[in-house]
C-alpha cells in the first residue's frame, strides 16, 4: 500500500489459499436433505486492488476491483463414495468453479462536497458495484448467476450537530440473482435470492 502523487492512497494484494478437506452443503438423500460433506481439495487465487483520493478539492473518488480464481481441484474419497452409493444425489465434478465465486467485481464511487455560507455542507454521492457471473453450487444441477450492476445515489447534509441524508439504492431496480436452486431438481418448489429491489428513504441524525 503507499500514495499516489501526494494525493491518492492505493493497496494491492494478491492472496493463495489451498483448502484440503473443504466442506460444501449439498443435497442427500432422495428427499433433498441438506448435509455438510468434506468434497475435497480446493484453491482459491487472486488479488484485490484499491485507489481513493481527491480529484479536486471538493470531489474524491474511490475504486476497487478483485479477481478470484476459485475451483475444486480434486475429490475426497468420501464424497466419492456419497455419489456411488447415492447418498448424494447429485454428481459433483472435478475443475468445477466454487459456488458463489465470482472471477471479476468491481466497487466504484464519487462525491461532490458543496460548502455552504452557514459552515454546513451538502454532499452529492453516487456509487455502484459489479458481481461477476457465479455458480449457485458445486454439482451438475448448478445454477448460472447472471453477472449485474448495482447503483445508489445519494444527497447528505451535515451541519455541527446533526445530519440528513435522503437516498436511493438500486436505481435501476436490478434484480440480480445472488443464489438459486435449480428448477430440474426441484420444479415450482425452487427458489432464488435476490438483491434488494429500489428502496429509497431519509435518515437524519444528531449529537449532543
């Protein structure tokens, strides 16, 4: 981590985990239990970089971006035995990519700082973050989560001794699927969770 030109903080870090015996909730049984099982060896390599700072002396900006290489490298006997006998029902491959792993995302931000004459200040925001495509899970039967944007937008005013903020997140009203069950398996009984849909409101705030 260090400074930019005297004006801009920055960090980089690059990370290696290997997992061995990882565990992963998967489906038992031909009822569709839920059971926790040791699947085996993974790996998980990437790096997360971020920069912020000042543009002018009234707008600052913030980025951040990570790339992660998720994937399950091999099969515990265990799990191996599970699909053999029918324990789980669901065939689970080598080199799949780990659920809920995304390869990209991205988190950018702006503010605008308007000083007033009272000594107050109105700050003007807006911000938006990326996920990448994912697996839902690790079997057969996943689930392809669509890559989405998000944004918010915001107005704040601060004063010495309270604060008011009026914002919307979710503009656009993505429906952006963070997780799914797959409707082969479980037909009209499947679901999914999504983001939070457009929600707007104010906030205030005061010190004493």
């Amino acid at each position: 981590k260090g400074t930019l030109a005297g004006t801009y903080q920055y960090t980089l870090a690059y990370y290696d985990v290997a997992w061995d015996n990882m565990q992963a909730n998967l489906s038992c049984t031909g009822l569709g239990l839920l059971c926790v099982v040791n699947v085996g060896e993974a790996t998980s390599q990437g790096i997360e970089a971020e920069l912020n700072g000042y543009v002018t002396d009234n707008i600052d900006v913030a980025f951040a971006y990570t790339y992660n290489d998720s994937e399950l490298d091999s099969l515990s006997s265990t799990l191996q035995d599970f699909i053999a006998d029918g324990t789980v029902f669901a065939e689970v491959e080598e080199g799949s990519q780990l659920h809920g792993a995304t390869r990209s995302s991205w988190y950018m931000a702006a503010n605008y700082h308007q000083q007033l004459s009272t000594g107050s200040e109105l700050v003007y925001s807006l911000n938006g973050s990326y996920r990448g495509s994912a697996e839902s899970s690790l079997d057969v039967y996943s689930v392809k989560l669509d890559s989405f944007w998000l944004w918010n937008a915001a107005v704040a005013y601060n004063a010495d001794t309270w604060d008011a903020r009026v914002f919307v997140n979710n503009i656009a009203d993505e429906r952006g699927l963070m997780g799914a069950e797959s409707d082969i398996l479980w037909g009209p009984r499947a679901n999914a969770v999504v983001s939070t849909p457009r929600t707007y409101g104010i906030t205030a705030s005061y010190r004493f």
